[in-house]
C-alpha cells in the first residue's frame, strides 16, 4: 500500500515540492501518493488540513508522511498536532541560521517566489520573451544578445531547456535546429559563426529519440530510427569538428540539462 505524503506551504509550493521530491527519488517513487496543499495561510486552512492528515492516518492504518515549509508559527503549531509525521522544514534550519547568523529572522511569508523583487521578475519576464522570440531559429538578427544558444537536431530539447534558463535563472538563451540543410556544410550555419563563443550543443541517443519522434509523426521518415541516427552522428561531428561543447540529454531532465549548460559553459544566472 502507498504512503500518503502531505506538502504543506503558505504560498506555491513549488520549494517543499522541490526539496521532497529529491528526497523521495532515494526511496522506490511507487511507495508514496503525494497530496500538495499550497496556500495554508490562516489558522482556518490549516485545520481544515489537520483534518484532512487526520482521516487519511484513519483511512490508511498508517501516520501519513507531512512536510511542511510554513513560515507562520501559529500555524507550524496546529500542524504538530496533527496524526502526521511531521518534517518541518523550517524548524529544521531557520533557528540554526539564526544562531549562527547571530539575528532574527524575518518570518516573511512568499519572499521565496513572491514578487518583492521586481527587477528580479522583470528580467526573467525578459528572459522567457527571447527565449520566445529565439525560438528554433526564428529569429536571428542580434543574437548576439543572448547569453547562450543551444544547437540540437529536432527534438532533442532545446526549447524546454531554454524556457526552463529563462524562468529559472533569467538567462537569454536562444537556440537553433540543426537540419538535414545543414549536413553539406563543413562548419556551422553562417548565422552562428560569429557567435560560436556561446554556442553549445545537444544530443540524444537516436533509440530515445525515435521514442520522441515516433510521438509526434508516428511512422515518417521523420521518426525512423535511421534518420535519427544520421542526425545525431551528423551533429556530433559537427560539435567534435568546432570544438563546441555538447550534453548528451538522452537519461536527463530539464533541471539536470541546463545545470549541465551552466556548469560547462560558464554562463551565469541573472536572477536568484
């Protein structure tokens, strides 16, 4: 049977999200049925969520996992007296910071992913528009604006990682496919030889790729595992014959690709 695990926040939930989950992949994922309850404000949510912890420990035999990232200390509370096991992130580290900081915390509700800072928010709203506007090589006239421009062939994830160093981190990514166009050129495309200094490379193994593929244009050409495998040896010559950095993406998530890109290229994150 399942264990239920309860991630409790006052605002999103996207940080207790983060850090449960990379705590769960330690354990066999099958184990656990997740239950995200975001936005627990007030004293009223946050018993009508004891409540809810309380029947689930009744229905299922067994105390539910709760993870909580609560700034409120009245809240924090209540939580404690729930039928939960409780992992309180916030008790966890915030008096220790304190201690060794030797000051108060703010006790801030939203600073995490609020919008308090608004040049923050401004540069990665700018950050996703060029992402948008550099998209598959759509545009290319200033490119040289970008922070870094992802080569790749068709499907091999250059669009998510970009959208994903734009949102995350407010970085100017653009990025541009490789095509069967371009297999007679012995170097790169004329629209990016002046730019080869940010340029950097993706590539997959044809057998995932083809699984992409096959999703999109189920029995073309275009999804054979042949042509696949012509465009990923292509652009790996291409990426080996310029000297470009590349990332094989074939076992990796967004996250995982773009610390990867930042790591190599030594590009830097705009926002916090």
């Amino acid at each position: 049977m399942k264990r239920t695990v309860f991630l409790i926040s006052d605002r999103t939930g996207i940080t207790v999200e983060t850090l449960v989950h990379t705590l769960l992949t330690q354990f066999d994922e099958d184990l656990f049925e997740r239950v995200t309850l975001p936005f627990i404000d007030s004293l009223e949510k946050i018993h009508a969520a004891v409540q809810q912890i309380n029947a689930t420990a009744l229905q299922d035999g067994v105390p539910p996992l709760v993870f909580s990232s609560l700034v409120d200390a009245g809240c924090r509370e209540a939580l404690r007296r729930s039928r939960g096991v409780l992992f309180d992130f916030f008790d966890d580290f915030i008096w220790r910071l304190e201690e060794v900081l030797g000051r108060k915390s703010a006790h801030a509700v939203g600073r995490s992913h609020g919008i308090g800072n608004v040049s923050a928010y401004d540069e990665r709203v700018e950050a996703v528009n060029f992402a948008l506007s550099y998209d598959d090589g759509a545009k290319l006239k200033n490119l040289g604006d970008a922070d870094i421009v992802l080569l790749g062939v068709s499907r091999s994830g250059k669009t998510p990682t970009c959208l994903y160093l734009a949102l995350q981190f407010g970085i100017r990514a653009a990025n541009y496919p490789l095509t069967e166009e371009d297999f007679p050129r012995a170097g790169l495309p004329p629209a990016l030889e002046e730019h080869r200094a940010i340029l950097f490379g993706l590539s997959i193994a044809p057998e995932r790729l083809q699984q992409i593929r096959q999703q999109r244009r189920p029995d073309s050409e275009y999804s054979s595992l042949a042509q696949c495998r012509r465009e990923i040896q292509w652009a790996e010559r291409l990426y080996a014959a310029q000297r470009l950095p590349f990332v094989n993406t074939t076992a990796m998530s967004i996250e995982e690709i773009a610390a990867a890109i930042m790591h190599r290229s030594g590009v830097k994150r705009r926002v916090f």
